[in-house]
C-alpha cells in the first residue's frame, strides 16, 4: 500500500518510543464534516493544542489515501492514558454522522492489517473504548475493520522494469518483510537482488558520513521512519542502534 510521506515540522516535545513497545493500534474520527488536510490537522495541534505537531501517525482521507502524522517512534497524542504502546489512525469525516464511503474503508482495513502485520498486532480498538468520547462515532464501521483480512497484495505489474521496481522498494513504496514478499510476489527475489546491489554500489562509491552526520538527516526526515528506516541504514553501511542512540539524545 502506498503512505504519502509529508513534511510537517514538530515542536521538540516529542517523547521516543521503543517500537516494540507497540501493542495496539486505535482509531479516530476527526469528527467533522469539512474536509481537512493533514496539514490542518497539523496546524491545529500545534498551534492550538500544544502538541508537538499532529498527535496522529496516520490521517486516512474520503478519498482513500493515507498520509504520514507523526513518526511511529513517538509516542502519539490521540488518545489519553493510552498513547505508549498504542499507533493513532484518524480517519476524515464525521461518522456520528455521515457513512464511510467504500474507497476509504478499503483504505483503513488494508493500512490496520499492514500494520498489524508488521509489529505483530492483535488489538485494535475504537478511541471510545479508551476514553469517554464518542469518537471514532457511532457510523463508524469499527468490527469491520478490526476483523478485516486483507489478500495478497496484487503482485506488481510484470512490464515495470527490474531496476524501477528495485528503485520505488529503495523509496519504502513496497513496505518490508512479509508485506514486500506480497507485494512483489514471484519478482521479489529478482527484485531484492538488485536492491542489495544499488545498495551496495553506493556503499562502495559515496563516501560514508559520520554517525552525527546521519543522526541530523533521520530527524530531518531523509531516512523516513521504521521499520524501513532500520533497514536502509545497515543496507547502507550505517550502525542502526548508535545512529538512533544520538538521534534520541537530541530530541530530548
């Protein structure tokens, strides 16, 4: 499936989370009926809630695309006396209210599997279920989407080249493990190999930089965030656990 990275700018109160910490993801409404961008979302939670920037990790719009909050190594801001070990989904609309239309909960079911695939998930809740709220409202299709199987993801067009299916897995656009496996299907092996080697052709052409110089570019965002951030640093050389250790030292 595919996220849309963005570029919002958080505060520095920002708390960093083990990810494996994660035990549960929760979901939202966002509990009006105008539409409204991430950046909305953002903005509002900055400027008027005091947040270091959007308390979600995920924004799910009608449309069906799913775009970038938070980063999932922050602890989220969505949900009181549950933010630690949870991930925050909001979806846009107003579902005491309105009825979610196919496209967007095709869209939740298929980022909640993922996720719950990837950090080995088994609950999934309603923000109401946490706090006295109504949210994620009463049209919300909450069974259907916490008991939502996804198939296979369809295996990517034969006709794409090797080497622009290499370059969009470089980008995170395949997800990783399991979920790359899918989505590849019988091309991930040919897929993976040239993978390692531009990978490797550019660990042996680049000269590396140093851990403080990489720490700044993953708060930056150049690295994006993990798991696949994990992964493209030792593909690329880089001692994960030292980068992350300087990283967290200056978010604090």
């Amino acid at each position: 499936m595919e996220i849309i990275e963005t570029n919002l700018q958080f505060n520095s109160n920002k708390t960093i989370r083990d990810l494996n910490t994660i035990k549960r993801i929760i979901l939202h409404h966002s509990g009006v009926t105008v539409l409204q961008t991430v950046e909305t979302i953002h903005n509002y939670h900055k400027n008027s809630r005091g947040y270091a920037g959007i308390g979600y990790h995920f924004y799910v719009r009608k449309d069906g695309k799913v775009y970038r909050g938070r980063a999932l190594e922050w602890v989220g801001a969505h949900a009181y006396g549950s933010n630690t070990d949870s991930i925050g989904i909001c979806t846009e609309g107003d579902f005491n209210s309105e009825t979610m239309s196919e496209i967007q909960k095709n869209a939740i079911k298929e980022l909640v599997t993922y996720l719950k695939g990837i950090y080995n998930i088994s609950i999934v809740q309603g923000h109401k279920e946490v706090c006295n709220t109504s949210c994620p409202g009463a049209n919300f299709p909450l069974g259907e989407i916490v008991n939502a199987t996804i198939a296979k993801n369809e295996t990517v067009q034969t006709t794409r080249s090797i080497v622009d299916l290499a370059n969009e897995t470089i980008q995170g656009k395949y997800g990783d493990g399991e979920a790359r496996k899918q989505a590849l299907g019988s091309l991930y092996n040919e897929v993976q190999a040239k993978v390692n080697e531009i990978l490797l052709g550019k660990k042996t052409t680049v000269a590396k930089k140093s851990n403080e110089q990489i720490a700044n570019e993953v708060i930056e965002g150049k690295w994006g965030n993990n798991p696949s951030r994990k992964e493209k640093l030792q593909n690329a050389g880089y001692d994960y656990n030292a980068i992350q250790k300087i990283v967290n030292q200056k978010l604090r």
